[in-house]
C-alpha cells in the first residue's frame, strides 16, 4: 500500500480507514457530504477527522507542512469548525450556533468543514436539528461526526452519512508514537500504552503524569481491597474521591489560564476593581468552567471504570491461562491471588456490573449510588 500523506502519522492501526478516505479524496466527484467515525475510545476519531479535514483542504493533499495544514494542527484554520462541548451533553444552543457557522462560504479553501466530536452527546431534540444540515448542506460544506458507535446517534442522522470503522491501535504503535513523538523512554512508553489500553491522549497522561499513575494505582487497590459490605462503602468513596481529583486536576490549569486570558482581554488585574461588564465576562468564565468540572468528573470516573475492567480482564487471562500479556505486570502477585480464589463467572459479572454503571452514568443516574452498587458486586468472593 502507498504511504498516506504525512497528515495522517498520527492515525495509529487504521490502514483500511485510511485508505478509504484518500480514495474519496482522488475520486472528488464522489466525495459525501457527511462523515461518520466510529470506533472505541483512543481509536483516534477526532484526529482521523482533522487528518482528513487537512488532506482535503492542503494543496498538496496533506503534506503536513503547509499553511493550511499548520493552522489545523493548531486548531486556527477559519474553514475548520470543531464542536467539542465541555457539557455532559452537547446543548442545543450550541448545536444552533454551530449549524449558523455551516452556512457560510469558506474563507480561503474549497470545503468549510464540521466536525462534532462525542456527536453521541446529543439529546435527540438536538439531534432532530442538525438532521436538515444534514440533508440539505451548503455547497462546500462537509460534516464530519465522531461517535463510539453508530448505535448512539439516530437512525436518520446514521441514514445520512458515510460511516468509517475505526479499531483500537496497537499497543505497539501507541508505544511508538509516545517514543517518537514525545520523547517518553520506551519501557514507561509501553507500560502506558498497555495501561491505557491503547488509548493515546490516555496513554500519553499516564507516561508524563506521575500524578495520573498514581491515582490509577489507587483506584485499583481500593477494588482489590473489597472484601465486605464496609470495605466496600470505604471502596466507592475512594474511587468517588479519586475521580474528582483526577477532574479537577486536568481542568485546574486551563481554568487558571483561562482566567488570565481573560483578565488580559478585558485590560484589568487581579487587584483592580472590575467594571460591570468585567465582572458579568468573569461571571460567564467561571460557569462555564463550573460545567466542565461535572464532565472531568463525570469523564474521570469512566475512566477509572475502564481501569477496573482492565484489572478483571488481566484476572480472567490468568484464569483462563491465556498467553497474554498482562495490562497491570505491577499487580501480577494480587491478579493470581484474586484468580485463584474467585470463579470465572464472578469475574465475568463484575466486568459486566462495570460496563452496566458506565451505561447507566450517561443516563444521569445518581454517581454515588452506582458507585456502591457496584462496589458491593466486586466483593472477593472466595470459591466454595
């Protein structure tokens, strides 16, 4: 197969999907006017939309290196439009608004692009409006939706677009990349990438991010040290506890400079007496940032169950002794520990009791009632 233009390096294990966009690419005649990604978290849907937002708007077919494809990379190019909301759910209002940016003629490329990341975050009234985008787009206009599943989305929006399949990367090519890229040593490089399960913005967190590693080595003992109804309330307020750090400490710093961005745009500082109109900026600043702390938390909290499943599937590799490599080496001796003194079955049902809250989360249900639900299910249960 040709090598794909540099645009796409970063796209990791998706040769099939890669291919299939620079043959629409070649063919323009046929190029849909809406996109749809799918694939696992860390499959790389966003970047694989970027990727080819920049090969279909550089001169060159994605060199890498142009105007064009500098100011993708750094999220500047005016035909570029990214929604990605810091909500729970993306809200109609800024659906509308971003539907409102569609309809203008592109500045200085061919296409104006639309890309809408977590798309699976719309309630289905919002849904219902970008649906006549959809249908009826300008000319020029292309859409482009990232999603984990078609399932997600409705099956009028899913009738109206061109699906690409993405599969998760390779624990080797994330590996690489975080070598390559990032300069990460290669045994910390591989760790990571195995611990995140081949998700690269994760896998990139816990290699340069002490904080990160050690908060994931916590949340996993505290599952492991279940073995009671106490232990398992102490269990969930740990892991309640552990999401809300990993929250706020991925959203503190951008909310401080968010803050000073601010101050500079309105000419005060910080021990200046603000204006009327300064304090009503600051006032819309800090409850926008009030929002995203419900996602980090909400978003830390997936990420700790996904963790959690990563633990009981290295439980079920040892069980089943299949020659794989374990996801957590560090905790080999607790892995065969909790194998040997637990059924395939209980395992089973604690991976499935899992993916139960992380679908019973999007749907709004109380955090800390699904938190000791499932606490109270992972409880060592010695085989009889």
């Amino acid at each position: 197969m040709q090598t794909p233009p540099r645009v796409f390096r970063d796209v990791l294990s998706q040769p099939e999907a890669v291919a299939e966009l620079l043959r629409s690419i070649e063919r323009q005649s046929d190029l849909h006017h809406a996109w749809l990604f799918t694939g696992p978290p860390g499959s790389g849907r966003s970047i694989i939309a970027l990727a080819f937002a920049a090969a279909l708007l550089c001169p060159e077919g994605g060199c890498g290196v142009c105007n064009s494809c500098e100011m993708i990379r750094a999220g500047s190019h005016p035909d570029v439009q990214v929604l990605n909301t810091e909500r729970v759910q993306i809200s109609i209002d800024e659906v509308t608004e971003f539907i409102d940016k569609s309809l203008t003629m592109p500045a200085v490329g061919k296409y104006r692009i639309m890309v809408i990341e977590d798309a699976d975050r719309m309630a289905e009234r919002t849904s219902n409006l970008l649906l006549k985008s959809l249908e009826e787009p300008p000319k020029g206009t292309i859409w482009m939706l990232c999603s984990p599943s078609e399932a997600d989305l409705l099956p009028t929006i899913r009738s109206r677009v061109r699906r690409v399949q993405l599969k998760v990367p390779t624990v080797e090519s994330v590996a690489q990349l975080l070598v390559e890229k990032y300069g990460i040593p290669f045994e910390l490089a591989n760790l990571s990438a195995a611990q995140a399960q081949s998700h690269v913005g994760m896998a990139r967190r816990l290699a340069t991010n002490a904080g990160a590693r050690d908060r994931r080595q916590q949340s996993l003992q505290a599952a492991l040290s279940i073995c009671d109804i106490p232990s398992a309330m102490q269990a969930s307020e740990t892991l309640s506890k552990l999401a809300e750090s990993d929250g706020a400490q991925l959203s503190g710093e951008q909310d401080e400079q968010e803050r000073r961005d601010l101050m500079v745009q309105l000419g005060v500082s910080e021990d200046q007496k603000l204006t009327p109109t300064a304090r009503a900026s600051l006032r819309r600043l800090e409850e926008a940032q009030k929002r995203r702390a419900t996602r980090s938390k909400r978003d830390g909290l997936d990420r700790i169950l996904i963790d959690l499943m990563g633990l009981y599937r290295d439980v079920l590799t040892v069980q089943l002794g299949a020659r794989e490599a374990l996801l957590n080496p560090d905790l080999e001796k607790e892995i065969h520990s909790l194998a040997s003194e637990s059924s395939q079955a209980q395992i089973f049902r604690n991976i499935e009791e899992i993916e139960k809250v992380r679908t019973r989360m999007d749907r709004n249900v109380k955090e800390s009632l699904l938190l000791d639900s499932l606490a109270v299910t992972l409880r060592r249960k010695k085989i009889r």
